[in-house]
C-alpha cells in the first residue's frame, strides 16, 4: 500500500478539525482559537498563497514572535508544499540578511513589531524579494505576487521539504537544516509515544518558533494530538508560573535557564504545579541542583537531548528516572538509534564513549544546497552530532562534553569565530578568542580574549558597544580580557579551552 502524502503535517488540523473542530486549539495571549478555525484560515491562506503563484518548494522565511498568526502560516505552507524558514528576531538587521541571503526565499513574511528589521535586511540584499506583514490584515489579506512563479507540481509528499531551520556551523557561518514532512511526522510520533499526550493535554509553549524545538517539541505535537496550546509570546518567569496554574498546564518544555528563572521567581513555592505531569529541559545540560529544586517541587524535570538535524529529539530520560540517573540524557526515543564513533573511525553500538551518532527517520535531508557540509555530517549513514557521549550497558547517554567549540547561552547556540570575526572587525584587535564559561542563570556565556594593536589604549566599553551594535544580544562577550599575547598550541591553534578553564579557576578564587 502506497503511504506518500499520509504522512504531511497538512493533514493534521483537517482530520482534527473534522473530529472536534469546537475544541480549542490555541489561546494566544488570551484569544481562543478552535481547530475548526484553525482549519479554515490555513487552509484559505494554502489557497491564496498557491493563487498568487507560490509553487510547491517556494521558501517562504518569515521574522515573528510565537503567535497563533505564525502557526497559522505553518500550516497553511505544510498544505501548499511550500518550506517554512523562520528567522530569528533577536538578530540584528545585518544577521537577517545573512540568513535570507542563505534560504533565498521566495516571500519575507513579517510581524509588524518587526517590519523596521525586516526592510533594513532586505535593503541590503542584491535581489528584490516579496515581502508583507502576518496577521489578519497582512499576508491573509494580501498575498504579494511571487516573482519567481512556479506550478504546484502536483499534491504534497512525504519527503517534500517542511521546515529549514538555521543553525550555527564551526565556521560560524549559519546552515539551512532541510527537514520534511516525514521527518516532522516521525520526530513527533516518537515523542508522543514517550510523553503519552492526548487531546486532554494543556501545553505552555515558551519556546521561541525560529527553533526547531518552537515547532516539533511543542506545538505540533499538541495539534496532532488535539490538545490546547497556551502559546506566550516570549518567556517571563512570573508570567509562566501563573499560566500553568490559571490554564492547568499539564506539560511545557523550555531550556535550563527558563527552569532556573521560574525557580528563583518569589511566586515558585506558592504556584500550584499539581497540574503538571511532564517538563521536558533542552537546549543544553540542566544542572543537577536545579533538577532536584524541581523534584522537591513535585515535578520531575525530564532531561532530553536533541539536535536540529535530528528534528530534534534523539534522546529522553525516563520520568521515573528523573532524581536516580540525574545528570543522564536517557534512551533514544522510539524509532531512533544512537551509536558512537570510536576513537579508530568505527561506528560501535555497544557501552563506551565516543562521538555521539544519530540514525532514523526523523534525521534530516540535508544541508540546503551545502553537499560538502552534508556529506561531512554523516558516516556510514550516521548523523554525527559533534559532542563527546558515554553509552552505558543498559542504553543510556551521558553526554560528556561538546567537541565543536559551539556553546550555549539561554538556549541559543553561539559559535565564538563569529563573534571573534566581529571584534577584529575594530581598528585597535589584532587578535580576538572567544569561549563559553559557566554562567548560574545562562548555563554559559560568552567571554573574549583579545590582543591589542600596538600603541593603541583600548577603552573595553567602547568595544563592547562596537559587539553590541553588529550581533545578537546573546552572542555579545559579557567580559573582555585584554592579554599580551593568546595561547597557542604547535600547531598554531588558540587554546581556547585551556582560556576559559584559566579563567574559570581564576573567577572561583576570587569568590573565596
């Protein structure tokens, strides 16, 4: 029996529609909206997208905070075979260029509290794209003709792209993760299987929708399943706790800073969390204390692992592990297997520590139009994911330590030669290293190393501003520290390790 096309996302919120199309599917910052509703907007944007010559495979990227308006748009592309690329608001104009430069999109849709960003990036591009504003007197309003017509070419496919996701790469130059309807359809129907979600669930969706996570760890889940998604706009401590008591949330998922930040807020001991069965950290390692805080709460916090190439979920720690095996990313999720790389170049299944490896169906397509990258990230079919595991015999991970030198800040991966790339870029750095240290509230932050021009007198506030101004708040050095010379091995390499744990030892001494 053929099975293409059973598999796309578009489906979702007409069969539930169809089922319970009264329940309600979304409330957006007070504003209900049914999976009937839901239904019919996306399924009219679908058609005016596809009207005003939108193909099937057209990019559509999109600058917008999580609204039910962006969902909206998600779906409305999943039922026209067009490719969603969200774009992060927190970059700066010239970083959103960078990015649409790379997905070359085919429709820039915008929320207006983002417009300014958006018409500062798209001047500095060399080609003119289509642009318009999300909402109901946006883009369902006015669809702006393509300039790139294509046909439909037919219904949507299994493996036709959904989703890119932009991610950080070694060279600090971003990459397009390709990831399809399958694969979306399968990373969701294993997490389902572990977190057991019906159309009884209530969701607290905090994760920002330029990431992966904002789509296959949250909302899509819930839609499939026809739960109710409590969707915030951006995280606030304060704001979380009493939506999880007023609404009854019965999961969320969020990033180790967002669980500290709850956890430190005046209102944590008093909120009433009885409502919540399942909160699921990523992002980064939980520290072992905050988990426990949580668990002394009566909520074990589930410690997950994932990548955007793995759409993202590769791994899940058990609930009733949550306190035992504290630390430990658990097993690989149904459907997906995990092996390492030896230190020989061998893949191997059994305990050891090695490379961590991905396979299954929820692996992505690829690097869009980057097959050296692509080709580099997989061995024997095997998506290496860069980061130091330890298997143990019953098949949990404990992920040791990342091998790339990306690290991250709240949540957001940063990766130091862009932020190295920036310092030079002012008159008196002749050299720049940039690591992530420990930080309590942001699990790392950046801190730079930097080596003066000589004869020049370096004001650190001025360079500071001159970081400020060309990149995202979260990829700014919280400290600069000006040396004589940088550490370098035999072979010329900064020892950026060797920094950041000098600095580490030195910033603990000072605090005895």
């Amino acid at each position: 029996m053929r099975t293409d096309g059973l598999l796309t996302l578009g489906r979702w919120t007409t069969d539930r529609a169809r089922v319970d199309g009264a329940r309600t599917a979304i409330i957006d910052r007070g504003v209900r909206t049914t999976y009937r509703q839901l239904e019919e907007r996306s399924a009219a944007l679908a058609d005016r997208l596809v009207t005003a010559g939108y193909g099937r495979g057209a990019v559509v990227a999109t600058l917008s905070g999580n609204s039910v308006d962006h969902i909206v748009l998600f779906v409305a592309c999943a039922k026209a075979g067009l490719v969603l690329a969200p774009i992060s608001w927190r970059l700066t104009a010239g970083e959103i260029a960078e990015q649409l430069d790379l997905v070359d999109p085919d429709l820039l849709v915008a929320e207006p509290a983002y417009a300014l960003s958006a018409r500062s990036a798209l001047d500095r591009l060399d080609r003119r794209i289509p642009s318009c504003e999300l909402g109901e007197v946006g883009v369902e309003a006015a669809v702006p003709s393509a300039d790139r017509p294509g046909s439909s070419g037919g219904p949507v496919r299994d493996d036709d792209p959904l989703l890119l996701v932009l991610t950080s790469g070694t060279t600090g130059r971003s990459k397009a993760v390709v990831l399809t309807h399958a694969n979306c359809h399968w990373t969701n129907e294993s997490l389902g299987r572990v977190l057991s979600f019906s159309e009884s669930d209530v969701v607290l969706a905090v994760m920002p929708q330029y990431h992966v996570g904002g789509w296959n760890v949250q909302p899509l889940l819930t839609l499939r399943v026809g739960g109710t998604l409590v969707l915030e706009r951006r995280f606030e401590a304060g704001r979380a706790l009493r939506l999880i008591e007023e609404h009854g949330v019965t999961s969320m998922m969020g990033v180790p800073t967002n669980y500290l930040l709850m956890a430190q807020h005046p209102e944590f001991l008093h909120t009433d969390l009885s409502s919540l069965r399942v909160a699921v950290v990523g992002g980064g390692p939980a520290p072992v204390p905050l988990l426990h805080l949580w668990h002394d709460r009566g909520v074990p916090l589930t410690q997950g692992y994932g990548l955007s190439e793995a759409a993202p979920n590769v791994t899940c720690l058990p609930v009733a592990e949550a306190r035992t095996h504290a630390g430990s990313v658990g097993f690989p999720y149904p459907l997906v297997e995990v092996a390492r790389l030896s230190d020989a170049g061998r893949v191997e299944t059994g305990p050891g520590t090695g490379e961590l490896l991905v396979r299954g169906p929820n692996v992505m397509a690829g690097y869009l139009r980057d097959r050296a990258a692509t080709d580099a990230a997989f061995v024997d079919g095997w998506l290496r994911t860069g980061d130091l595991a330890e298997l143990d015999s019953d098949g949990r991970v404990r992920i040791v330590d990342r091998i790339k030198d990306l690290f991250i800040s709240g949540g957001e991966m940063v990766a130091p030669v862009e932020v190295e790339a920036v310092l030079l870029t002012h008159p008196d750095v002749s050299e720049a290293v940039v690591a992530g240290v420990p930080d309590e509230q942001w699990g790392e932050r950046a801190v730079a190393w930097v080596v003066l021009r000589p004869g020049v007198r370096l004001d650190v506030a001025d360079l500071e501003r001159h970081a400020e101004d060309r990149l995202a708040r979260f990829k700014v050095p919280r400290e600069i520290v000006v040396l004589d010379r940088i550490p370098r091995s035999s072979s010329d390499k900064p020892l950026r390790r060797e920094l950041a744990e000098a600095y580490v030892t030195s910033a603990a001494g000072e605090r005895r």
